[in-house]
C-alpha cells in the first residue's frame, strides 16, 4: 500500500530543493511532519483574509518528509515557503512544536502602503533566527545585544531579510550599533562581515532619470521605483544591493528612483545626469552566444579592473533571461567569486543574480595558489576539467572569469594553453589600455574562435592591493567559519604535489649513517623525526635548522645529492608543514574540499588537517598547495619552502 504523497526535503550537490515522492515504506533516516489532518483545524490568521475552506482541505494531512536532524526553523521555512505557493493562500504561519505542525493561513497578503512615509526611514536587517514567522505589515520591535531599540514595521520582506520603516530616531541608534560593529554593513560584502569603529554614512538619494554610482563597502536599498544594474539585472522596491569594498555598482533608471544608501569606509556614490549604457557590444556579443548552435564556450581576458567579472555576470544573465543554463568557470584563482581562492570552480547559473558570489560552487579543482605563476598546469588543468564539469552538467552555455596575469612569458603561456587545451568559440577581450594586444595578436588568427574585442566601461574601479588582500583574507576566513578537524590515516591516502609522501619510510636506526653523513658536511647535528626515500629524491623532516642543513644557496644540499645519488634532497622544518593549505580529494580526483595541516604525526601515521568538507565522501588525496593561511582570520603568506 502507498501512502499519501510526501513531499520530501533534499540536498543536491549543494542546493536545497523540494521535490515530491511517493513514500512506499518508513525510513528511520528521515521524520515526517504534518499539517492537521482536520482542515477545522488549520487557523486563519487574525485580522487578515481568511483562505477558503477548499484550500484548507487540499492542504489538510499534507506530508513533508526531512533529514532526521533538521532543525526546526528550518523544516518552518520549507513548509512555510510550499504552503504560500499555494494558488488561494496570500501568506502562511507555521510553528513546529514537539513534532505536530500548528498551521495559519490567510487568503491574500495584507495591504502594504508602497510609499514610504517622509517622516520615516528604511532599514534592512537579518533577523536572528530567520524571517520565517514575519510577515509584511507586521509590527515589530527591533533589539541589539538584547537591548530593546523601538518599534518597527515590517515593509518588505526579501529571502531572508526584512526591510522595517521605522522613525529616524531608532534608525539612528540602529546604525550606531552597526559603527560599533553589532550589524550588517560589510566591509568587502557579498559573503557578509561587518565594518568595525569605522564611521558610517547614511544618505537618501533621489532621481528622475539617470544613474546613481554606489562605491563599495556599502548597501543601497531602493526605496522607490526601479532601476537596471551595470551587471544586467533588474532592482525594485524593497530589494537590497550590497557593493563590496573596490566595487562599483551602477543603478540606471528612465523614471524617478529613490534609494537608501549606508556608506563604509572609503565608500562614495554620484549621480550621473545621463544614464550609463551598458556598452552594445556587450549586448550582442550576448545575442550570438544565445544564437550560437550547440554550446559556446566564451573565455573572457583583461587585466586587472577591466570589468572582466562584471561582463561574465551581465552575459550570464541576459543568457538566463533567455531561458539558458549557464556554467561559469571562475578560474581567477586570487579574486575568486564562486569558490574560494586558490581554487578553479564551477558554479550553475539558473536565475539571474547581482554579484557572481551569489554562485554556489558546484565542483572545483585545487590549485593551491592565489597566483597562476608558477602555477600554470595546475590553472590550466583546472580550467578545462571545470569546462569538460560543466558540459557535463548540461549547460547551454560556460563562461570562463580569468586572472588579470596578462604581461610577462608565463601570462603569454598561461592564456595560450588555456586556449590551446579548451578550444573555446568564442574569446572576449577587454583591452584597457592596449594591456592584451599581445595575447590578441597570438590568437587573433584561430579559425575556431570567434575574437571579440570590447569595449572597457568608464564606470570599471581600480582596486587596491590591499584591498584584493583584504577581500580575500575575508572570503578564506568566511569559507572556514564552518571547518572541523579531520583526522586522516597516512596509510590510507596518497599525498600529492609534494615529495614528501612519495618515499619509502627510512629506519633511521639502520641507515645510522645519515645523520653522521649531514654533519659531516653541514656541520649540524639533525634531529630528524621523519625520513624517506624515493628512487630519485631523500626527503626529511627535521626539528630546527633545515637552512643550515641546505647551506647557502643549497651548497650543501648538492654535495648530499651526490652523496646519496639522488637528483633531490629535500629537508623541511617540522613547523613548516604547519597551516600549509591543502586540497582534499575523493578516490576519483574530485575536490571535497579544502583545509590547513594542523599536525603530522609520523609515529602514529597520523594526519590532522582543519578543513571544511563541501561534499561527504571519504578522503583519498591530499593536496599540498604552496601557501599557508590561518582559518581562524582569513590571512596568508606564500610558502617559502619546498616539500
């Protein structure tokens, strides 16, 4: 006997759906959770349309199966978000308490006033705990650290935001809370983080047709109208932009528009008279790849702040506005937008999206690097294997985002292999400057690509280093908010892109002579903890005074390559090895995720590396990458040293 249709709670890959099954069998694995089966029973909420009694009927008994383990709020959002799809329901209540479903429904949404009042102001908050009981029209009050600030009502509500009108005087404590560092202005945005004892500046900005140019770290809440962002999409009342430090948002409009801005730091915005043109080659390189035939594949090249993640954003959405699955390669390994750096990834783009960090990464590939110098197989590689992913995948369309590496011979290199090895259709140039007539000259001539050469919005920002560096200290730190430690059996993985690992372990007990050996021509007594020994390299871990060992300029290091008949030798201090980033694979080469050795213990076997998993299947692979970082704030420093 089947069961009354479940509807079942599922994680694909990264992105949670909702997908109805028909339920054959308990499953101790999951729980079931249930509407009353009383239609009498489900409550109309006071003082809002009541819903028809048909609609309480199609919805009595209704069955969502979930995870065991699902917190509650969550299997409130799930139900609550189904419900509302419902044709005849406006708005949806739903608690969860000791197991049963308490449901209200109302027919229609409460009437909202979309002119917001000249003696208010309008705040966008994250409330704790979700916005999943809140409703627009609702009153509510606002509180800090527990401290109650005033009263508020709820005049929008945006995934899981809400925007409260609210009387100056309180949004003037609120935003005194945000300086002290208590609430939400970003400083680098898009993944969140908060702009701490610096001062923050509110403006309202109103237009009749133009453009306003917002300057990052800062939020722009349109309180009015409508308006067209420079990356191609479409902003309305209620809806929240958030422009990271060294970013530049612009906000186009035919009509009047008025918007809230909260400006960080070194954020500034202007208003522009005439509206900025998204340029028209922009536009039609985006119609012939959605008139292309099969799938095109378009790989964007620039130097840096040549709008190179702007036009991949504005293409993936006018190809989505179209009805187009698009893959986005973002193989700029030191900006990363979809994953984190250090890391080529694929994410899938199916609706249209302000920012590209929106983009969840759906596979990625380890490069270990925040540069592709000295990088170059690995980005390259990378590239194509995100490419091959996201054909796979059953795109109609794969953009590839770029580094801004483009002078010197390993650039010339890099882009011409990438080229070379994914064969792309198409290659979108944005040559500020004359900055890549040279890697245009090298494959301007490729009958199998179409060469577009486009033009460099004069709106582009020019970012700081500091602030690259700042941005993605924020975006490492971000991504390991959610690390664990992992322990990991030497035995039972392969090390990879080290030597260390590739070797036979060495008794040091009986090749007694090696120490003497290191003495006798470094004139330093190691303590060694771990040996090994390949057919073409000796590699050791030592306690202290690995420099001393190699000598200056390796002098010694090539006297004990002779020695012991190897084309390497390769000795590293044991704290070295400590906060070295690392890839972690399945036994298929697929990144799971990534993290930082915490501790390698030779005598038990024993690898502990605090990481984050994106995907849970066993470890197989380590990866080691040549840079160090602290989970903890985000920093990182190249690795000075060969392993």
């Amino acid at each position: 006997m089947f069961s009354t249709p479940a509807r079942t709670y599922g994680d694909a890959i990264g992105e949670r759906i909702l997908r109805v099954r028909i339920r054959a069998s308990v499953n101790p694995r999951t729980k079931v959770y249930s509407p009353p089966e009383n239609p009498n029973e489900i409550k109309d909420i006071p003082g809002e349309p009541p819903a028809p009694t048909e609609v309480k009927e199609r919805i009595a008994g209704r069955e969502y199966e979930f995870p065991r383990g699902t917190p509650k709020e969550e299997v409130e959002r799930v139900i609550k978000r189904d419900l509302e799809s419902e044709t005849g329901i406006g708005r949806a209540v739903v608690r969860v308490r000791d197991g049963d479903v308490e449901v209200l429904i109302a027919g229609a949404k409460p009437p909202i006033s979309h002119t917001l009042p000249p003696d208010k102001v309008a705040v966008s908050v994250e409330p704790l705990g979700g916005a999943i009981h809140i409703g627009e029209g609702d009153r509510v009050r606002v509180f800090v650290d527990g401290r109650e600030l005033g009263e508020a009502e709820v005049w929008r509500r945006v995934d899981d935001r809400v925007v409260l009108v609210m009387e100056e005087r309180i949004a003037e404590k609120l935003l005194k809370e945000i300086t002290r560092g208590k609430a939400g202005v970003p400083d680098g945005g898009g993944r969140g983080g908060s702009e701490r004892g610096g001062k923050l500046k509110r403006e309202r900005v109103r237009i009749e047709g133009g453009s306003i140019r917002v300057d990052g770290p800062s939020r722009a809440l349109v309180i009015r109208g409508e308006a067209t962002t420079n990356k191609g999409t479409e902003v309305c009342e209620g809806e929240e932009l958030v422009i990271r430090r060294g970013e530049r948002l612009t906000l186009t409009t035919d009509s009047e528009l008025e918007v809230e801005l909260i400006l960080g730091t070194g954020a500034g915005y202007s208003v522009e008279e005439d509206d900025v043109e998204i340029p028209s080659d922009w536009k039609e390189l985006a119609e012939e790849l959605a008139d292309h035939g099969g799938t095109p594949i378009c790989m964007v090249i620039g130097p840096q702040d040549s709008g190179k993640t702007t036009l991949v954003t504005f293409i993936a959405n006018e190809l989505v506005e179209r009805g187009l699955k698009v893959g986005v390669v973002d193989a700029d390994i030191g900006q990363s937008d979809v994953g984190p750096p250090a890391v080529v990834s694929l994410g899938i783009v199916e609706d249209t999206i302000h920012d590209l960090s929106e983009v969840e990464m759906r596979h990625g590939y380890f490069v270990g690097s925040i540069t592709p110098s000295g990088h170059l197989l690995q980005t390259t590689v990378g590239t194509r294997r995100m490419v091959d992913l996201a054909l796979a995948e059953g795109t109609n369309a794969v953009l590839i985002d770029t580094s801004g590496m483009v002078h010197g011979g390993p650039a010339r290199a890099l882009k011409l292999h990438k080229v070379d090895v994914i064969r792309p259709s198409h290659v979108a140039f944005l040559d500020r400057n004359g900055q890549v007539s040279h890697i245009k000259r090298m494959v301007g001539s490729l009958e199998y690509i179409e060469v577009h050469d486009l033009t460099v919005p004069e709106a582009v920002k020019d970012v700081e280093r500091k602030d690259r560096i700042r941005r993605r200290e924020r975006v490492l730190r971000e991504f390991f908010e959610k690390r664990e430690i992992l322990e990991l059996d030497l035995e039972e993985i392969s090390v990879q892109r080290a030597f260390i690992g590739t070797g036979e372990p060495v008794d040091l007990e009986e090749e007694s002579k090696l120490p003497a050996l290191i003495k006798a021509v470094s004139g330093v007594e190691p303590e060694i903890l771990h040996a090994e020994r390949a057919p073409d390299a000796v590699i050791l871990v030592v306690r202290d005074q690995a420099g001393r060992i190699v000598g200056r300029g390796g002098r010694h290091a090539r006297e004990l390559r002779r020695l012991l008949n190897v084309r390497e030798f390769v000795v590293v201090n044991e704290e070295e090895l400590q906060g070295v980033l690392v890839g972690l694979c399945d036994g298929a080469g697929d990144l799971l995720g990534i993290g930082v050795i915490r501790e390698i213990d030779f005598t038990s076997g024993e690898l502990k590396v605090e990481g984050r998993l994106l995907r849970d299947r066993t470890i197989r692979v380590v990866q080691l990458g040549s840079l160090k970082v602290d989970p903890e704030t985000g920093s990182h420093e190249p690795m000075n040293v060969r392993v």
